[in-house]
C-alpha cells in the first residue's frame, strides 16, 4: 500500500528552523521523485523542492530558492526539508508527493503538482512575527 507520512510541523517564531520529515512506504520509493509542496491560507499549492530518489541534486522552485534543502535517507525511504530562517509568510500546510514511477525520465524531477499522483496528509507549519 503507497502511504506518504509527514511530520515535523510546528508553531514557532520567526527566525528559527524546521526539519519536515515525509516517510514513504509501499513501492515507490526507488527509481522516482519525491516532491515537497505547500499551501497557504487562501492560497493555491505551490511546489517547494523535488528530488529523484536514485542520485542528483535536488530541484528547488525558482522563488525559494536559498532557505529550502531538501535532502533524503534512501535506507529509511525517507525525504527531508529543511527550512531556515522561517517566515510568517512561510506558514502552510507542507504536503510530500510521488510521482507515478512510470512517468519519470531518470534524473530528472520538475517541482510542479501534476506530475505527481501520490501525496501525504500534510504537516502545519505555522511562523509567528
């Protein structure tokens, strides 16, 4: 069974940092694109960081770039988003995605929601001014 857990989210101040954690479980893992996205109140979901799970650098969204890495632990299948220096504008429900693994070209990741079938409950981060 595919299931994307998130964990990580919390209320805090603005200047600190968060790790989210997004465990995947069932086949799909290996060979594919994990992506982290998120979604403000009032706002659509926007794509923050994605990662084929075989090697390569993480792909980061043009406009958050800098205080965003994404990393991974392929032992635990396990993808990870560090966020420093938070904003208050920062504050979403952050979603982990899969892409469908049949869809992928080797390598290559493109942090946008349709290319991705699979996706988490979220986790809330919320930053206070």
């Amino acid at each position: 069974q595919v299931q994307l857990v998130e964990s990580g989210g919390d209320s805090v101040q603005a200047g600190e940092s968060l790790r989210l954690s997004c465990q995947v479980s069932g086949d799909i893992y290996s060979n594919n694109c994990i992506g982290w996205f998120r979604q403000a109140p009032g706002k659509e979901r926007e794509g923050v960081a994605a990662v084929y799970t075989e090697g390569g650098r993480p792909y980061y969204a043009i406009s958050l770039k800098g205080r965003f890495t994404m990393s991974q632990d392929n032992a635990k299948k396990t993808v990870y988003l560090q966020i420093a220096s938070l904003k208050p504008e920062d504050t979403a429900m952050y979603y982990c995605a899969a892409s469908s693994r049949e869809a992928v070209i080797p390598g290559v990741c493109v942090v946008a929601e349709q290319k991705y079938d699979y996706w988490g409950q979220g986790t809330q981060v919320t930053v206070s001014s």
